[in-house]
C-alpha cells in the first residue's frame, strides 16, 4: 500500500523527538507554475494617442511573477511605421524570464475583457528588449467607447505563466523548537508546524498556539492579550511542570495521582504552578495527591502550601491531622509550627 511523503517540516519534527535537536535541511527540485496578473490603465487616451508619437510608448509600473521583473509597454500609436494607428502592446523582463506564457485583454466598463490576445508558451529572453506582444494589438479606428475604452480610459489586463524546468536548491528552516508532547496523526504535525506563541521556561522553549492557552487558562488569556510577539517568559517554574501542564491545556491529560503520591516534591511544585495560571483540576488532583502525605513532618509546611493557594482540600486534611488526641500539642512543640505561625497564622491562638 503506498502512502504520501511527509512534509519536509514535518519530517523535520519527527526526527527532532527522536533526539536529533540540531537539525538542517534543503531540497532540490523544479519550481512550480507560477502565474500572475497585472492591471495597466491608461487615462486620457485620446490625449495620449496625440502626444505620444509612433514608435515611443508608455510603460507600466514593474511588477514581480515568479521573482521575474516585468512591465507592459503600450504602444498608443504603433510600435513602428508599419503599424501606426495601431495600438501595440508587449510585455518586457528585466531578468531571463525563462517559458513563459502571456494574455493580454482590454477590460470592458464591467471588468470583463473585450478584446483578448494570448500566445503558446515560448522561451523569454532577457535580450528580447523590445519586448514580446502584438505590433498590431488592436486598430485605433476600432477602439469603442464602453466597450475597450470606459470614459476614455484603457484597462489592460495582462496574465503571465513562467515555467521554469530548471533545479534550484533551497534551505528548509527546520522547527524553531520540538514539540512538548506527541499529538498523534497527521493533525498533530500540522499543528505543531503552525504554532504562532513561544514560551521560555529556563533554558527549554515550548511551541503553543494562542488559541489553546487563552481557552485554557485565564492568566494566560491576560497575559497574551497585549503581546504581539507572542514571546513568554515563565520564571521560578521547573520546565517539567509546565510541560505537564501545557499537556493538559492540549488534551486535558491529568498526571498520575498515584506517581504523585509517591513523589510529594513534585506534587507540591505542581500544585504551585497550576495555581499561578488558574488550572483548578490539575490543582485539585495534587491536593488529593498531597493529603495521605499529611504527617508530624509536614502538617507545618501543608498548611501553609493550601493557606498561599486556597487549598480547601488539604488545609481540611491538615486540620483533620491535628485535630486527633495529642497531634496539636506535638506539633506546637515544633519548629514547623514556630515558622507556620510566624509567616501564616498570627491571628490564631492555640492556648
């Protein structure tokens, strides 16, 4: 069974989570079709028609296809003696323009061509510095008010396809930063290819999207709302962490009670961070994590943990604690209890 070929970018990522983390790219390849259009007009023909002699012309601005300088040269009576009272019409490049493909067509009162021109697809030099086009484009005598001239002024729309079949090599910009987590499928890839925030936390950065972290957290919402560069900074936050939760704002993926349990460092570094952007149900899941931790150790340092963060939770299962025959009076003998009062609870009285 055959299957598409990755994108560039996202083979880029792929090979980056797999710990390739300075990466560098290019490709070798045809350019594709490129096609533009330019729109000339022309006010006061009548005018121009009696100023302008046979043989000079009037000239576009220089507008761009495929890297290509072009402009449109307008002959108002004729490119030579042959053809006066003609209007002739070329197309010119400043560079080689390689195969390319030209239509010319005045425009009607309502935008729609009246009188249109194209030729096959032929090679376009750079020497060709008289230009490519018709000598006798239209005859002058022929030129009809609302129909190739509206108020007296000619609109030319010119349409150039440049084919180039030569092979040009270019560098491919590889991810500004891995992703922080796998999104599986193709969707994944694409949104990790299009990420518009970057977040540094230490020495790690973080693709996001704008979107997803002002749905997500409310702080992030204030935060990002007068930022144009889309640059955060987070400090005094453990890069771990914040990945953990820049996975759940994505899929709203909680950790592991369990893990967290065993690991109370961890619980309590989360904890703080989820506070600080407003993710109440990852906060929930570390106070449920951190209350079978409660003991003579810690009481003092929980309780303080949940007076900072409106823990309700946990300050309950500390107060539970101390609350059981004999807790109170040990843990006030104590220097957790010493520093607790001094930084928390100096409006309680425990005589």
């Amino acid at each position: 069974m055959s299957s598409s070929m990755k994108p560039m970018s996202a083979l880029l990522s792929t090979l980056r989570r797999a710990g390739r983390q300075h990466l560098t790219a290019s490709t070798v390849g045809a350019r594709p079709r490129v096609i533009g259009s330019h729109v000339l007009r022309i006010h006061g023909y009548t005018h121009v028609k009696q100023t302008v002699p046979n043989g000079e012309a009037v000239e576009s601005a220089t507008f761009h296809v495929g890297g290509r300088a072009c402009r449109i040269k307008c002959y108002p009576n004729g490119s030579g003696k042959k053809h006066y009272g003609y209007t002739s019409l070329f197309l010119t490049s400043l560079h080689d323009a390689g195969t390319v493909g030209l239509q010319l067509s005045l425009l009607d009162r309502d935008g729609r061509p009246s009188l249109t021109r194209a030729t096959e697809q032929r090679r376009f030099w750079i020497g060709d510095s008289a230009g490519w086009g018709w000598k006798d484009f239209v005859k002058n005598d022929d030129l009809v008010e609302g129909e190739h001239l509206v108020d007296d002024c000619l609109t030319v729309l010119c349409d150039v396809t440049i084919h180039d079949p030569s092979l040009h090599a270019e560098e491919v910009a590889a991810p500004a930063a891995a992703e922080p987590f796998d999104l599986r499928g193709e969707l994944g890839e694409t949104m990790w290819n299009e990420t518009d925030v970057t977040i540094h936390v230490g020495d790690e950065t973080f693709p996001a999207h704008r979107s997803v972290l002002e749905a997500a957290s409310p702080v992030f919402k204030a935060d990002l709302e007068n930022n144009a560069t889309g640059k955060v900074r987070v400090d005094d936050m453990d890069a771990q962490v914040f990945k953990t939760l820049l996975q759940f704002m994505y899929t709203g993926s909680l950790p592991d009670k369990n893990q967290l349990e065993a690991d109370a460092a961890t619980a309590e570094r989360l904890l703080v961070a989820a506070d600080r952007y407003a993710l109440e149900k990852i906060k929930a899941v570390c106070e449920e994590a951190l209350c079978p931790r409660v003991d003579m150790g810690s009481v003092g340092a929980m309780l303080a943990l949940a007076e900072r963060h409106g823990c309700a939770v946990l300050k309950k299962a500390c107060m539970e604690f101390l609350s059981i025959p004999g807790n109170l009076l040990s843990f006030m003998t104590t220097k957790g209890f010493e520093e607790l009062k001094r930084t928390h609870l100096r409006c309680w009285s425990f005589s």
